[in-house]
C-alpha cells in the first residue's frame, strides 16, 4: 500500500509543479500586458484611410514601431497630401513660443503647414484637397502645454469644412490626479482655452470628446470625431514617455514636475531652461538658499533662455521626482510660495502669470500669504464641478 502512495506522489508532484509553473507563467504575462496606443493600431485605422487624401496632425513623438507616423503611412500606400505641425515644429526642435514657418519636410518632401506660425487653426486653404485628418500627439495632461489647444482649433476647422477626423490616442503620463485653479473665461489663451483645471486627468481623446460635447467649439459645432482608443491602459500607472514631447520636457521627471514649476514661467524665476535638466529644478541669482546652482546657457530649444549667463541659486528637484508616486499626486505650490517669500523683488510676477494660472486670485493668494491649503481649498468647488462633466466622455476606467 506504501508503495501505490509513493507512486503516486511520483506523478501528482511534477503534475503540480508543471501546474504552480504555468499559474507563475500566466501571472507575468497579466502582469506584463503591452500597452498599445492608437498609432499602433494599423488594422483598426487604416480601413478608414484606404483612398482618402489625409492631413497629418503629428510631431516627432508621432511614432509607428520607432519609426515616424509619416515615414509609415507612406510606407502603406496611403495617400498622405499634407503635414501640420504644433508648437515646436513638425520635427520638435523649436523653442516654446517661437513662431514656426511653414515649408517642406525633407525626408518625405511632404509640404508642412505650422499650427504656431501666422495661424493656428488650419485655413480652408490649408485643408483644401483633404478628405480625412489624421491626428497624433502625445500630451502630458497639462492645461497649458498647448497641444490640446492645436486639437480644439484643428477639431474647429475640420467642422467647418466637413473634414472627418481621427485622434490616435496616446496615454496621459500625469493621469493620476486632477489638480489646479479651473480656468476662468476673462483669461482664455493660447495657453487655456477651456473651463479645466492645470491637471484635468483626460488622455488627448478623452479631451477631444469632451470639446465637441460641451460645444467649446465655435458657435456649437461639432465635429465628425473617431477615436481609435489605447489598449491596456492604466491610469495609476507611472507611464514614463518613450521619448522627450517637446524640447525642454527632456525626462520623464521634468513631465510629472511640470504642473507645479511652469507657474515659475509667470515670474522672474528660471526653471532651469537652457540647461541639461529643465523642469527639473528652480532658481534666480538673488536666491541664496541651498547649494544648487546653475546657469542658464543657449541651446536647442531655449535659444535665449530666462537669466541667461547668470548664476542662479535654487533648488534641484531630481531626488523628489524620483519618489513620485510614493508621495500624494498633486501640485506642489511650496516652492513657489517660498521662492516668493525669499526673492527680494517687487516685480516677481509678469504678466503671463494670470494666463497660467487662468485665474486672478492666485497671485493675490500668494502675496497675501496664503497657505497651499488655503490656496487649494479654494479650488475645490469648481474642481468637483469639472469632475462630474469630466465622466462623461472617460473612455477609460477611472483612478477613483
């Protein structure tokens, strides 16, 4: 009888380490899900595309298996007329707020139309001979990084002149939170067109959505909209972009600090632009607290940066980014409430401020001496407001 048990453990025991085996197996592969954006799903656009003339809204972040949307589709045989390039350029090499002519591309010798040039919506002429636009960015969730500013007026456009249009989606790396003043209608800009918080927490598709459903578009209309949506995508998940979105957002720890140091742009402060690490750190020459310094210096894409040539004291922010998402996701105004606190000027904010913020309170707030939480609880009302409109049009399963 001993012997039949021992015969038996014989073969249930290989049986359930070939089983415990392949339950470990199955685990990484859920565990490990490939996250698919919307350029990389040929089969589900490109049916849409056979035999149409296209326009191409996309940057160098615009990527087919690391190869340039553009450089692919033409590859496929689809008839692509014409390129059109946000802030930065086509290729993504200009300065923030430098005008950007239109012209040629030289790989493809596709004709390319700046949407931050004389114009940032697409004339009639602009889209005359199209029959679909095609539409390709990657975001970062940001209200005033302004490629949700080029969909709204590209979205507009293509209304007006009876132009389908598809957004291939692409995640949004700060997903996570919503956070910020909701913009106010007197301070709408290039930089803010719309009612949203600084963190709005949408991909640029969800966004898209919710521009033709809350008729922000001229005069109500809508346009004919496609989303080719991603697939496996978390929004809790620290996404670290493949690649810099625009020249001076170099590392995926510039992306998750740009929400709270891009206020600094509204005062005389540096955020390191013009050096190896923008968004990463903050500074001034009458600063002198810390050790950190750095001195902002020409290069690609802060081609005559703020304090340009002048030492600057301040804080590097590398070590808070890096423990992230171990910390509550939100905007960090301590820095510059103690920046304000310890520069000695009268003249710390310009003018853009306001347009950043998207509201006239903050500044008054910070030099009333209001607390971040005094601050941040005045935001509350109309952040909850925006959440229940934000529902709507989530393609995506929510963070809450």
């Amino acid at each position: 009888m001993k012997s039949i048990h021992w015969l038996k453990s014989l073969i249930i025991l290989p049986l359930f380490f070939l089983t415990f085996t392949a339950c470990l197996q199955n685990a990484e592969q859920k565990i490990d899900i490939k996250l698919l954006c919307g350029a990389d799903q040929t089969e589900r656009y490109l049916p849409l595309l056979d035999g149409k003339r296209v326009g191409l809204v996309a940057n160098h972040s615009s990527l087919l298996n690391n190869t340039h949307l553009a450089d692919s589709l033409l590859s496929l045989d689809v008839k692509l007329i014409r390129v059109f390039g946000p802030e930065h350029g086509f290729r993504g090499v200009a300065d923030a707020g430098e005008h950007v002519v239109n012209g040629v591309d030289t790989k493809t010798g596709l004709p390319v139309v700046s949407l931050y040039g004389n114009n940032r919506k697409p004339t009639p002429d602009q889209l005359e001979g199209l029959d679909l636009i095609l539409f390709d960015l990657q975001d970062v969730g940001v209200r005033f990084y302004t490629y949700i500013s080029t969909l709204t007026y590209v979205m507009e456009a293509a209304a007006e002149n009876g132009i389908p249009l598809i957004i291939l989606d692409r995640p949004n790396p700060n997903g996570f939170y919503i956070d910020g003043p909701v913009m106010e209608e007197e301070f709408t800009s290039f930089v803010g067109l719309h009612p949203i918080p600084i963190v709005y927490a949408m991909t640029i598709g969800e966004y898209g959505m919710m521009v033709n459903g809350e008729a922000w578009l001229k005069n109500g209309i809508k346009c004919d909209l496609t989303i080719i949506s991603l697939k496996n995508y978390d929004r809790n998940k620290l996404y670290k972009l493949p690649l810099k979105p625009s020249p001076n957002l170099p590392i995926w720890q510039s992306v998750y600090l740009y929400p709270s140091l891009c206020l600094f742009e509204g005062t005389v402060v540096s955020v390191g632009r013009g050096t190896d690490a923008p968004f990463t750190c903050y500074g001034h020459p009458s600063f002198h607290i810390g050790s950190f310094t750095f001195k902002p210096e020409p290069r690609e894409g802060a081609k005559h940066p703020k304090l340009e040539g002048e030492q600057c004291y301040g804080q590097s922010l590398l070590g808070y980014a890096n423990n992230f998402r171990e910390m509550e996701s939100h905007i960090n105004l301590q820095w510059l409430l103690g920046a304000y606190e310890h520069i000695n000027t009268d003249n710390f904010f310009i003018p853009y401020f306001e347009k950043l913020a998207g509201n006239g309170d903050l500044r008054t707030q910070i030099k009333s001496g209001s607390t971040q939480e005094q601050i941040k609880g005045s935001w509350q009302d109309d952040i909850n407001t925006f959440k229940e409109t934000r529902k709507k049009y989530l393609i995506y399963e929510d963070f809450e």
